[in-house]
C-alpha cells in the first residue's frame, strides 16, 4: 500500500516537473519499438518530455492543422510538402529512413519472392487475384502502396473482393493479414516486432522504390500561437545530433538494423 | 486456447509483480471512469427522477428520445466532444484535448442517458407508491425528488453501477479525445487496443482479465458500502 501511494505521489511530481510537448507520429514509428528507446533519452538530455499520439498519417497530418499536437513524424512526403505549403508548418526536415516489405504467405501463390522489382510483385499479384490486405486509412503507408499500384499501372479501384481495404492501422492490418492469409505491404520494423506471424513471411524487399522517408514538421508558432515553439526546436536539434544518429542506426531487431538516419546537420 | 491461457498467465504476472504500468493505467482508468460516473449521477439521477414525477408537454418525447440516447454511438461522442475541443474547435482555448478531463467529458456524456432512464424507469413505479403521501404532506418539488431517490437508492445503484460498467468498459470515444497517450491518458481498454494492434495478444487478454476483475472489485465494493444484499435489510 505505501508503495502504491510513493508511485502516485511520484507520479503526480513527475508530470510537474517535465516540460511536455505532443507530437503525432505514425503506427508505423510507434510499432518499431525506435520510440521506446529515443523517449527517455530526449526525457534525459533535454529535459523534454514527449507525448505522443499514435495515428496514421492523414490523422497526424490532421491533428497538425488543427493545432492540436506541437510538431508531426510522419512519412509521405507529397502530403507533407503540400502541409508545408498550405502553411501549417514552415518546413519540413530529413530524419531517416526505413522501407517497406511485402508480407504474404509462406506458400507464395504469386511467387513474387522472385519478382524483378516492386511492381512486378504487384503485377504478379493482381494476375493472381490472391488476397491482399490493404490498409486503406489514408496512413503514410497506404500512400505508398496506392502509389506502388500505380507505378505497375493498375488501379486498386478496379480490383475484384480479393483486394481488402481494412481502414485500419498496421498492426491490426497484419493481424487481419495473418488471418486471412493474404498479402501486405508493411515497413520493415512493424513486421519483424508484429507476434501474431502464423504462416506469413517476408518475401520481397530491396527495391529502392520501397524506402520510405520520416521528416520531422513543427507546427508554425505563427499559425497557432499556443504550439510550444522552444520545445519544437529543441526536439528538433536533438532528433538530428550525433546522438540520435548513434541511436537510430544502433536500433535493432533481431539482429536486422531499421532505420538509416540521414538528417543534414 | 493456447492465447487464452496465455493471456491469464500474463495477467496474474501482472498483477502479482504490482507492474508499474499496470498500476497507472488501472489508477488511470478508475479515475477517469469514476469521476464520469458522479458527474453523470448527479446530472443523471435527479433529471431522472424530475421526469418521473412531473407532468408537461413533451414529456413523451423526451423520455423516448432519453431512452434512444442509451445507445448513444461512443465513437461519434468522441468525434464529437474532439471537433469541439480541438484547438480550431468552439472550446480549444481551454487545452483540454487529449487529458484525461477530455476523456471524463465525453463518459459524461455517453452514461448520463443511461443513468437518467434508468432512474425514470425506477422512479415512476415509486412514484405510484408515494404519489398520495407526497402530494398530501404538501412537499416542494425538490422535496420530492429528494425523498424518492433516497427511498429508491437501491434499484439507482444498479442504474449507476451500469453507467460505470458502461464507462470503464468504453474504449472508442477516449481513444478519440484521449489519445492514448503513454503515461498522460492510456487507460485499460486503449493499452488492450495498441496491445491487440501489436498482435500482442497474450498481454492484451491479461489486461483484459485485469479490467474485468477491476469491474468486478468496483462492484462488490459498492456492494458492501451500501450494505445491500445482507440479512435482514434485502
């Protein structure tokens, strides 16, 4: 009991003391697991702790409009450069990259394990009409996926019941996956911490069409007054320091590194 | 049923190691669905009451309309009570998104019409009973009101305890106003969603074990308070 009382007690004296910021980031970032390790680091140096609300893109980008979160980490650079020109941020800047991988099942009914590029395994995907799961919420991920469709020129709008938009976020996309056996486009760090794999495996992965840019956007102060502009800069400054390079690139799992940090100092 | 069982080894590991986490998002929750819960009773319960013993114009429709709100679609109070809280929203100057008050709002709002056709329910069979009694001794309004939900506080407790049932169960509109954020607003029913979403399925079932307990804790301690259910006064 009084060690339940010490924890509240320190609990209550530590959200006092912390400076706080909001900032949005994807499913994606939040899944890899980078987060839980950068947090109490940025908590240490800086003084700086940072919430975060874990949407998919278009709502982080949302949120940001509205002025509801201090700065954004996300991942679909058309729609944050036209965030940037809409006038909602005054910039955005380069932190790192990941990429994305093709899910499906063991057996490969597409065999795109031996696909040439990404739209191949697409193409082959669709001549197949095997199921795939699509995330279909408008995330950062699902952009990249409808943009992939239309490199290999195809139109997911035309496709038949085996082309699944689930309107959901990555994991719970994979978990849908998993049970239906069926095809994904994941990013790399989801897929190898997601636990419910069943049969699914990772088949195809490397094509440079498949990276997939985090930029770091602050809310402009001038927008919306009440964003916490000192916080911004300081999460900034320390998102793009050796540090965080150190950290970033350090991160692993299983082995496998994730992220590649290439902020321009 | 290998995931079931792992999920009740989880949760008893949870519990027995008084994991840091679990015990503050547990508090969490308690706070945010019991302060829903006496915000919501004192609107809730003499509203209820009120449309019991009063006769006017509407009164039909509102009691229909009161009945309707009992399914009040959580998700859309939560986009709701976030369109009006949000920074470009009619309340934003009062930073209340995302913190746990943005999440008691929006419980408010979803358990008041439970409670309060609740206690209508269970007032007007009352009411019949004490109507001549009342009317005789001459009593104000408020007099009345007060002395049926005094009388009737057994069958409101049930009304109440399924208005808490309702709130710390809720999960889709205080994701939405919320936010699940980590040690500021994740609560029991949101960590199971980012927990299920991880495909985590073994913590996220422990947790659920640990909220049903929690329900089940919360109830039989109003229970005992109110000494319901004990010889000689049931």
């Amino acid at each position: 009991m009084i060690r339940l009382l010490v924890f509240v007690l320190s609990l209550f004296s530590t959200m006092a003391a912390a400076e706080t910021m909001k900032l949005a980031v994807t499913t994606s970032f939040h899944n890899s697991g980078l987060s839980d390790v950068l947090l109490p680091v940025i908590l240490e140096d800086t003084g700086l702790e940072v919430q975060l609300l874990v949407v998919g893109t278009g709502q982080a980008l949302r949120l940001g409009e509205a002025g509801d979160v201090d700065a954004i980490l996300v991942h679909s650079r058309a729609a944050e450069e036209a965030f940037v020109a809409k006038g909602f941020a005054p910039y955005r800047r380069e932190i790192m990259y990941n990429d994305f991988v093709f899910i499906g099942p063991q057996s490969d009914a597409a065999k795109i394990a031996s696909a040439g590029d990404a739209a191949d395994a697409l193409t082959r995907i669709a001549e197949t009409e095997a199921p795939f799961v699509s995330r279909g919420d408008e995330s950062g991920t699902h952009k990249k996926e409808l943009s992939l469709w239309s490199a290999a020129q195809l139109d997911p709008a035309q496709f038949g019941s085996w082309y699944k938009a689930v309107g959901a976020g990555m994991g719970a996309s994979l978990n849908t996956a998993s049970g239906l056996d069926a095809y994904i486009l994941a990013d790399r760090a989801s897929w190898l911490n997601f636990a419910n794999k069943g049969t699914l495996a990772l088949l195809f992965s490397g094509d440079p069409a498949l990276f997939n840019q985090y930029a770091y956007l602050p809310i402009d102060p001038a927008r919306h007054p009440h964003v916490k502009a000192e916080a911004q800069r300081t999460l900034e400054d320390w998102l793009t320091s050796p540090k965080a390079e150190a950290l970033i690139n350090g991160y692993r799992i299983e082995g496998t590194s994730l992220f590649v940090f290439n902020a321009e100092g | 049923m290998n995931e079931i069982w792992a999920g009740m080894l989880a949760a008893f590991r949870l519990i027995v190691t008084l994991d840091a986490d679990l015990v503050e998002i547990t508090l969490r929750s308690l706070q945010v669905s019991l302060s829903a819960l006496v915000i919501a009773c004192v609107i809730a319960l003499p509203l209820g009451t009120w449309l019991a013993i009063r006769r006017f114009r509407f009164r039909r429709a509102t009691i229909a309309t009161l009945n309707a709100l009992m399914g009040l679609p959580p998700v859309v109070v939560g986009l709701i009570v976030y369109l009006l809280l949000s920074r470009s929203g009619p309340f934003g100057v009062l930073g209340l998104l995302f913190t746990p008050t943005a999440m008691i709002i929006a419980q408010v709002i979803i358990i008041t019409p439970l409670i309060a056709s609740l206690t209508h329910q269970a007032m007007r069979e009352l009411w019949a009973e004490y109507h001549d009694l009342l009317i005789s001794l001459n009593t104000t309004s408020r007099q009345r009101i007060a002395t049926l939900i005094w009388d009737g506080r057994r069958a409101l407790l049930t009304g109440a305890l399924a208005g808490f049932g309702r709130a710390i169960g809720e999960v889709g509109a205080i994701m939405i106003v919320g936010g699940n954020i980590d040690h500021a607003t994740r609560v029991l029913t949101t960590a199971i969603a980012l927990e299920t979403g991880k495909g985590d399925f073994a913590l996220a079932l422990g947790l659920g074990f640990v909220l049903i307990a929690l329900a089940l804790l919360v109830n039989f301690a109003i229970h005992t308070l109110s000494r319901t259910e004990q010889e000689g006064t049931w």
